[in-house]
C-alpha cells in the first residue's frame, strides 16, 4: 500500500443542492483510488438515496442541530462587512425586502443592524457568538472517530455548513479543502469568520473574488471548474425528437427556454410579453417552455400562471404540481423540506432542443454556455417589483455584460429585438464555439476531468508531511524575518 493509500479523506455533504452536482460528476471518484474516503452527509437537507454513494470507505449520516443554522448571524455578517464590497450590502437589502420566512429573524436581531455598527463590531460580535457556540458535537465525534488527514467541505456562504466543519478541524489541526458550490457564494454572503485552508474555485473570477474579498492567499486557491460542467459538455442520450415528446412541446417550432429564478419578480408578465410576440408573429414559429426555479420563492402581484390561457407557452412537465401548491399555498418553493432531483443531464436535454434561453440574471446562463446557447437576459423589472432590480448589479453578474451572445434586455421595449438577435446569432454553428470560448473566465477548462482535478489538489495538499503541513499555513517553522534559517557558515 502506497503512503498516500493510507491517509484519509472526509468528504461533508450538507445540502440537496450542494450535494447534486458533485454527486452527477462524479466527483470523488479519482479520490477513491488513491485514499480512504468518508462520507458525511446532513440527514436533514440530504435525500442519500439520490446521491451517489460508491466508492466510499463509510457513509455516515451527521444531524445538524436546527439552533446551529445561524441564519440571522449570516444576515448581521453581510450587513456589518457591507463596506467590505458593496455585493454584501446588495445581498442583505434583498433579502430583507424578500417575502421570506427568514426574514423574520432579520426583525428579532434588528438591535444588531443599526447603521453605526462598524466592521470591527461586527467581527467581534460573531466571533463571540462563534465561541460561545462552540463546536457541533455530533460532527466533531464523527470527525475524532475517522482522524482523517483532510477534511472537504462545500463552501456555500456563511452558514453552519461552513463554518462548523473549519472550526473543528482547525481545533485539531485538521486541514480543510472547500469546494465552491454555486457562483455567487464567495462574493455575496459575508466574511467566513473561519477561513478554510485551501478553496477549489470554479475559475479565474472566483479566484479573484476570493482573495479580494474573503482575503484567501492566491497559493491557497485551486482552479477546480465547475462540478456540473462536464455533465452539460456531454451530447444527450436521447434523440430531440424523444425529449421533446417529453416535455410536451410541438415538433418543428423554435423552441425558446425561460428559466425562472427564485428571487423572482412578475415572471408570468414576461410571459405574457413572449405570448404576445408569438401569436403576433412578431417571433414565427416558436414557442415557450418555462421552467421555475425549484426554490422559488412567493412573489405578490404575480398573475397566477395557472389562470392563464396561454397557447405558446408550455410548463415543464417536472415542474407542474410542484408549481401548482406553490401558487396554491404562496409559500417559499424549498429544496430542504420536498425532494426534487437537480438534473444537469436533463438541464442539458432541455438547452439541446432550445434555440436560445431566456432568463432573468442566474447561474442559468453560464449552463446556456456550456451548451453554446446564445441568451437573453431580462434585466428589468416592473414597479410593483422594484426590490428585485439589486441583483442585476451584483458582482458576479457583470461577467453577461462582455460575453458574445448574451443579450442584456433593459426594458420591454427591446426585448423582442434582443430575442431576434439572439435567434439570429444561434442560426450560425459555429457562434457556439464562441459562446464557449468565454466561459473559461467564470469556469475553468483543462483536459482533466473535475475528479481529477479534485484527486490533484489533494495529492498536492498531502504530498508533505502531514505534522508540517497545517503548520506551514498557520505557525511557521522558522521565522524568516528574524532570519532564523541564516547560518554563520557551511562548515559549521
């Protein structure tokens, strides 16, 4: 058995979402063959039976205390650091305007929100918080029953899924790996008060916001890509004509895909617009598949989709009944709570018979280009939803300004032109290949595969020796400074 062969690797899954795209790539599957690798998933926001399993030396499940959520301590993070960069205060003023349940905690804490609370406060206030907290003691019996040499989490933002794996492992001098779930976690969602020691980025702009932002060392930051990117590269197993059948839409139309977002404003009146053009035949022969987004949230002053007599348009068949109670009950469309798989492999089925996507600011887009589908970019949003104009200048979101074939709409007025110049720009094939080209600078691309890179960047971690190594990033042996590796004579 090799050194490395005999060093161990726990893997944290702690949600649905995180879970489901490293779970369809395969992530950890190159780890596998060159480490004993533990699994460690959250009971209560992780369906194990949709997630892939083999492979791993042990699955356990973790019960993550509800009062360990911090979900108002990550609200008083992004607003005490908004100073910091001006996404953390973007963040916090959209979720306080949301009609969310966790809103609520906002109102209990307000004390802590008032404008004169500076960025020191802030800090030493979570700090405080973080000591009295404690560890999770669940997690830290299943991390000293498995002593592993490294420990891989999912960086989601600030939350307990975040911080309790670093701060135990920190404790016991345990070095941690993060992977970065979705696109805007880095930037978006405060300061980590426990900095992991190395971060697997998607890419170049990642990588930026992270050592800018979150003041992570360059050296510490590993280009990963993104986890579901290679599962959208692939061509679909199925034939267009089978997966439209699938979907219930028409055979020989253009077929326009609107993706919805969960912070959403009048989707339905963007809609109607599409409608409008197509039976006007101001957009010949298309039609609409409109997909919400699985984790939407209730939005007022919305028509309800249902009650309309669209011709044009067609619901995704996965989507119907989910959408239904969300209208139904006007409650907060939740991964945690309802099981609902994130397909890639069906995302990517669904962009292979599209000409072009249609979709408000969301990670929608970056997946459009990976299939080299051209895009429209709705970035308006009427008066009765004004709250929601903040994300169209987040920092993420300026990468869709500069990219060829992406086509920002600012008012309905031109939204029908952006979508016949989107049409337009799809007929030519060669034009995906362009697309693509640009996708590098938010995803990194190399001829390794994701797993492989994650099976690097943890050959690179480990491949010293294990007492040194956490040493190294947080005590240094010797004190250069002081010059303390500077002999009087060789021959001494």
């Amino acid at each position: 058995m090799s050194h490395l062969m005999e060093k161990k690797i726990l893997v944290f899954l702690p949600t649905n979402p995180a879970a489901y795209p490293f779970s369809q790539a395969n992530a950890f599957s190159e780890l596998q063959k060159h480490f004993d690798v533990y699994l460690v998933y959250n009971k209560r926001a992780v369906f194990i039976d949709d997630v892939r399993t083999e492979g791993f030396t042990r699955v356990m499940a973790w019960d993550q205390p509800i009062k360990r959520k911090r979900s108002w301590m990550m609200f008083l993070n992004m607003w005490g650091h908004r100073r910091a960069t001006k996404s953390f205060g973007d963040s916090f003023k959209r979720i306080f305007q949301m009609d969310m349940e966790q809103r609520n905690w906002l109102y209990r804490f307000l004390f802590f929100y008032l404008p004169g609370f500076s960025y020191r406060w802030t800090s030493f206030l979570l700090q405080f918080i973080e000591q009295w907290m404690g560890e999770d003691k669940t997690l830290a019996k299943l991390v000293d029953e498995i002593k592993p040499n490294l420990i891989i989490g999912m960086l989601c933002g600030y939350s307990a899924y975040d911080i309790d794996p670093i701060k135990i492992a920190q404790k016991r001098k345990i070095p941690t790996l993060y992977l970065q779930v979705g696109w805007d976690n880095i930037p978006h969602r405060g300061l980590l008060p426990y900095k992991m020691d190395y971060l697997g980025a998607w890419g170049y702009q990642s990588a930026m916001f992270a050592e800018l932002i979150q003041g992570i060392p360059k050296r510490r930051i590993f280009l990963m890509g993104c986890p579901f990117g290679e599962v959208l590269r692939e061509p679909p197993k199925r034939p267009s004509e089978e997966i439209r059948r699938t979907l219930q839409l028409p055979l020989g139309k253009k077929v326009l895909f609107f993706a919805g977002v969960s912070h959403v404003g009048n989707e339905v009146g963007l809609l109607d617009l599409l409608e409008k053009f197509i039976e006007e035949g101001k957009l010949p022969n298309c039609c609409v598949l409109y997909r919400p987004h699985p984790y939407r949230q209730f939005t007022k002053n919305e028509p309800n989709f249902f009650e309309r007599h669209y011709k044009h348009i067609y619901l995704d068949p996965q989507m119907k009944e989910r959408f239904r109670r969300h209208i139904e009950e006007k409650a907060y469309m939740t991964g945690h709570q309802e099981r609902l798989e994130r397909s890639y492999a069906y995302n990517r089925e669904i962009l292979s018979i599209s000409s072009i996507l249609i979709a408000p600011i969301s990670t929608f887009v970056a997946e459009a280009l990976y299939c080299g589908v051209p895009s429209v970019v709705v970035s308006f949003v009427g008066k009765d939803h004004a709250k929601y104009s903040i994300r169209y200048d987040m920092a993420t979101n300026q990468f869709y300004h500069a990219v060829p074939g992406v086509f920002n709409s600012f008012s309905p007025s031109d939204l029908l032109a952006k979508c016949r110049q989107a049409l337009s720009f799809s007929e030519n094939e060669h034009r995906a290949h362009i697309i693509r080209s640009h996708l590098n600078s938010i995803a990194y691309q190399d001829e390794f595969s994701f797993a492989q890179r994650i099976d690097y960047a943890v050959q690179s971690i480990l491949n010293t020796n294990g007492q040194s190594l956490y040493h190294y990033l947080h005590d240094p042996l010797i004190d250069v400074e002081k010059k303390e590796n500077v002999v009087e004579s060789y021959l001494s």
